[in-house]
C-alpha cells in the first residue's frame, strides 16, 4: 500500500521507509524558528535545561508579531533573542523582514518535501509549496533546536477535490472562507488534507498560500498542495538547487475522500467571533464600518496588494473610515513601492506600515477597540484576537471595496458617495484583575477534585489567554490572567481553587500555538483538563508540560455539575463521579504521555 504526501515527507525524515496514522516517531526537522513573543521562552528553555543547538545554520529567530518593538516587554523579548543568537550564530529575520513563514518560503528556508516547525501556529502555510509545516510551544521548539527533531503522531489524511469551473472573480480567500463554511472548524480536527483538482492545478504561489493559512481555523493539522511546475521553478530559484518532488502514492490509503463543487462557491463573508461562522455576502452587505484592514499571513501578497490598488486607483477612504495595509514581507513591501502601489494606497487615504503579522499581533497595525467595526482579511476575528471591536473577514477586494464604501460591499457595488457616520454614544467597559497564588503538585496516576464544567465547544487559545499578555514569561504570573477573554469568566481566577479539575467540550484550545495557554493552569494548581477534543497544537503543549489532560465522548452517566467531585485515573482512564458513584472509561494516557507526565515535562 502507498503513502499519502503526508506520509512520505514525514517517512522521508524518519528512520522508517513507511509510516502510517497513528505511528509515533522521531521526524527530523529542516527548519526550526522561534518569534519574537514566543522566542524569548525558547530562549529560557535552552538556558534553564542547559540544551546545546544541534545546527545554527538551521535555527533561526523571526520578527514579525512586534516589528515595532512598541510594546517594552516585546522589545525585551526581542532583544533576549538578539543577544542569544550573537552568541551561538543563529540568524535573525529581524523587524525590517516580515512574516516567518512568509520568509522561509521566500528565502529558500523551506521548500517542496522539507519539514519545518516554529512557534507560529499558521505554519501549515508551508502545505502551499508542498512542504510539512507545524507550529509548536516553546517547549517542542527548544527540542527541536536541542535535538533536530521531534516526536510527532503520523495524522490520518483526507483527499480534497475541488471539481468544477472556479467562477468568475472568485478570490482564493472566498475558497477558504467556503472550506470554513462547509467544513466548520473541528470536522478536520487531526487531519492531514491534500488538495487536488484541476482549477486548483491554476491556483498561483500568493492564492495557495492564502487557502493553506486557514487549515489552523479549520482545526486541519495542515491543507497541502502537491506543487506543480511554476511552484518548484519558483522554490528552486529561491533555494539555488534542484529539488525533488514529492507526491503521493497513486495507490495511498485515505481516510476519506471528499469532492466539493467549486462552480457553487460564491463570495463569502465571516462575521464577528467565529472565522467559520461564515455567510454569503448579501447576508452582512452595508453594514457600516469604522475600519479596514489588509494583510496578514492570509492575504499580505503581491496579488492581494495589486487588486486593492486597483479599486483604491482614483478613490478615496470614506470619511471616518480607517484603512490599514501591510505587506507580508519587504521584499513584497519594495515591489509594491516599485510598482507605484504604494502612492495609490497613500492618495487614497490608507496607512501603509512595516511588513509582519500587524493586526494578528496585540500592539500593532490593524487592531481596533471596544465598540470598533472592521473587515479584515485576516485568517482569525476571535473575540479580541484583533482588538475589542468586532471582526468581519474577507478578501483584499471585498475589504477596499468596503473602505471606500463606507459600509461592507463588493468591489461591482461601490456606491458613488460613500456612507457617513451620526453621532453615537458608546460605553467602554473595563475588567478587574486579580491575582491568584501559584500551587504545585506532586505526579499522582490518580487525582481527585472539584469540578469546572464548561459546557462549551472552540474555546480557542484567545479566550484561554489573551494574545495581549503574550509578552510575559514568568509562568507563576500567568495564571492571572486565565480565562479573561471567555465570555462569562472573566471572574475565573476568583473562583477557582488549586486542585480543580475543567471539563468542556469539543476543539478546546484551538488556534494560537502559545504555551501559556497550558502554563496558565498550571499557575492557577488546576490538576487536568477533560475535553471531548483539543486543537492539535494545545494538545502537544499540555503534554510536554506535564500536564494531564484526557479526551472523553461522553460524561453524561457521572451527571455532572460545576462543583461534584470526580476522581480521574490517568493509567486506567476511569472517572468516577463521587455523587453517584457510576464510572466511566476514557482513553488513558499513551505511553508516551505518561513518561512525559511522570518527567515533569519534556525535559
């Protein structure tokens, strides 16, 4: 039986000829990264543990959520990075660059067949040009540099046909949007999925980025393309030498083979809080907005830039009406000046800023407050992912369109005079915080506790731990800020007791690859976390720290409340109500969960 790609890059960088779902094992990794907000935690963990690089010349550090260094603790961070990196020749991407996994592409980092890791967790952009990229803590990136490889679960793979004609003006972003529409953000939890068909054979480097950046949001391991002659002509020339191709197998097993119509998706809109929460256009059209942004890892490319120039041409920003823009690299920044996009974007009335994540980043370019309405061609508008306002996702086109408008509309429906704004009084709301004492505990197989239920599915990393408090890296001083930005908890921390036990339901911690989102539980002494599924990159986070998590299908036996008492056994998988006495079996820890669990943490 064949290989899927999945399966025969990851089989290509391990010691075995064949892998197949489920198979755990050592991949050696080809490029390993660190950012500036998680760098500085990697940086901790090599120092703390002693931990040697195993190749420089395959580490790197990139800038690219605070270009700016506005914030002090980023720019702290930044420069603890700097100061490593003189110090064991490590090259740095630094704040002049743009987006990482932008970067490896274009610099010849990473390429068809090659495995890369970094602490961004859209580093399944890489799928665009046929290579295997994840994103990972800080703890799985200092084993990578420490020891040019990680361990990694092979992910059962899914065939995707987009059949049909692509119709007419249909943006790579409407195909993602559409994917999130059909898909949701938890059907292709775990999955590895390639993508084929013909129209998709025309889909250039800049739209195949742009689809490959959503799989995170669609809870996807990683969307893969298969790359075809101008996607390798263009890696070679970037890498300097021939590459091998990598397909897969005609004969590979799949785990589902899906086909989608492409002639019957249609330009799509998502609104605020959930990226696949996602509607036609008529659904949200001429809802006024405040502002509007374009980049991002999803849409920050050339193309994008060169379409909104041509709606922008000539025109103005509606009045009131803010819009952003940053390029995904300089490279990209210096073609668009190049090309004379960049005084169109300025006679129009837009801010144009240094290449990086912008709006994704709590600090800079692209966030917006309480009350704020935006279009965004962002890839998340999780409740304060891009500030306190709300957020609608869509194409470059769409989002131009709408900043001239005034109002969210398509670019064959921009009005002639553009909507103004009436006076309205708005309220800002401010949250307490308060401090909670950190708590340890000793590694038992069997824990007892009081329970937090929280029935809710997509908990995302966001709502866990907000993005604005990325900056600290002190894990006793996390714990404060657990569950701030989750709707109907923000008094969490208030309430909660060393020795509780969280029970919630289906994707907890999808999204962001931040290793605080586990650290902040620990702080707080919570003993585990029972969830019905976990977004794959907490699920590598909560392991390797050492802390218990279990999946469940179904508790409704235990009759649960928020504050019964359970006891867990980790070995056997039992839990156990105390009100009722009844019992029920989940999967216990695998071997490899237990000996990390029993460690301490992965090192």
């Amino acid at each position: 039986m064949g290989m899927t790609l999945t399966e025969k890059i990851l089989s290509a960088h391990s010691s075995y000829s064949t892998l197949k779902p489920g198979d755990i094992t050592d991949i050696d990794v080809d490029v390993r990264a660190a950012r500036d907000f998680g760098g500085a935690n990697v940086v901790k963990n090599m120092v703390d543990y002693e931990l040697s690089i195993a190749d420089p010349l395959k580490t790197f550090f990139t800038f690219d959520c605070n270009p700016g260094g506005s914030d002090q603790r980023y720019a702290q961070n930044q420069h603890i990075c700097r100061t490593y990196a003189r110090e064991h020749g490590i090259k740095v991407y630094d704040i002049d660059n743009g987006i990482g996994t932008h970067l490896m592409i274009q610099e010849g980092l990473a390429y068809p067949g090659c495995t890369a890791v970094t602490t961004d967790s859209h580093a399944n952009i890489l799928g665009a040009v046929g290579a295997f990229g994840q994103g990972m803590g800080d703890k799985d990136i200092a084993a990578a540099w420490h020891r040019g490889k990680v361990w990694f679960k092979v992910p059962k793979s899914i065939k995707l046909y987009l059949d049909g004609e692509r119709p007419q003006g249909l943006t790579a972003k409407d195909i993602a949007l559409n994917l999130l529409h059909h898909f949701g953000s938890s059907t292709l939890l775990g999955y590895a999925v390639e993508v084929y068909g013909e129209a998709v054979e025309h889909l250039t480097l800049d739209e195949r980025i742009t689809i490959a950046s959503m799989a995170t949001e669609m809870g996807a391991i990683i969307l893969l393309f298969t790359p075809g002659d101008a996607v390798m002509k263009y890696c070679e020339s970037r890498v300097g030498r021939r590459i091998e191709q990598f397909e897969a197998d005609g004969d590979a097993l799949y785990d589902q083979v899906i086909h989608l119509d492409l002639g019957k998706f249609s330009s799509m809109v998502s609104r605020p809080g959930k990226p696949h929460d996602t509607v036609e256009m008529d659904k949200v059209k001429k809802t006024k907005i405040d502002s509007a942004f374009v980049g991002s890892c999803t849409n920050g490319r050339l193309e994008d830039m060169q379409r909104i120039a041509e709606i922008l041409n000539g025109r103005q920003v509606a009045p009131g009406v803010v819009l952003k823009i940053v390029p995904a690299t300089n490279e990209i920044w210096n073609q668009c000046l190049a090309e004379g996009l960049l005084k169109i974007f300025k006679n129009a009335g837009a801010l144009v800023s240094n290449p990086g994540c912008a709006g994704c980043a709590a600090g800079q370019v692209g966030q917006n407050g309480p009350g704020e309405v935006t279009i965004s061609t962002g890839n998340r508008n999780f409740p304060g992912k891009q500030g306190r306002g709300d957020v609608y996702l869509a194409s470059p086109e769409v989002v131009a369109a709408s900043a001239v408008a005034g109002y969210i509309t398509s670019p064959d429906d921009i009005p002639v005079e553009p909507a103004v704004f009436t006076p309205i009084e708005r309220t800002i709301k401010q949250e307490k915080k308060s401090h909670k004492k950190t708590v340890t505990h000793d590694k038992p197989i069997e824990i007892e506790g009081r329970v937090w239920l929280i029935d809710r599915d997509d908990i995302d990393t966001d709502m866990i731990y907000h993005n604005k408090y990325l900056s600290v890296t002190d894990p006793e001083e996390m714990g404060r800020y657990t569950f701030s930005n989750l709707e109907g908890y923000g008094n969490f921390i208030d309430r909660a007791r060393a020795g509780d036990i969280v029970i919630t339901g289906k994707n907890f911690g999808s999204g962001s690859s931040r290793q605080q989102a586990v650290e902040c539980f620990r702080s707080l002494g919570i003993q585990a976390i029972l969830a019905k599924s976990f977004g794959a990159i907490y699920e590598r986070n909560a392991i390797n720290a050492g802390f218990p998590i279990l999946r469940y299908d179904t508790l409704e036996s235990l009759d649960l409340q928020t504050g019964d008492e359970i006891r867990v056994n980790f070995k056997t998988g039992e839990i156990t109500s105390k009100k009722n006495d009844q019992s029920v079996y989940v999967e216990p820890f695998p071997e490899i969960q237990m000996e990390i669990y029993q460690n301490g943490g992965l090192f």
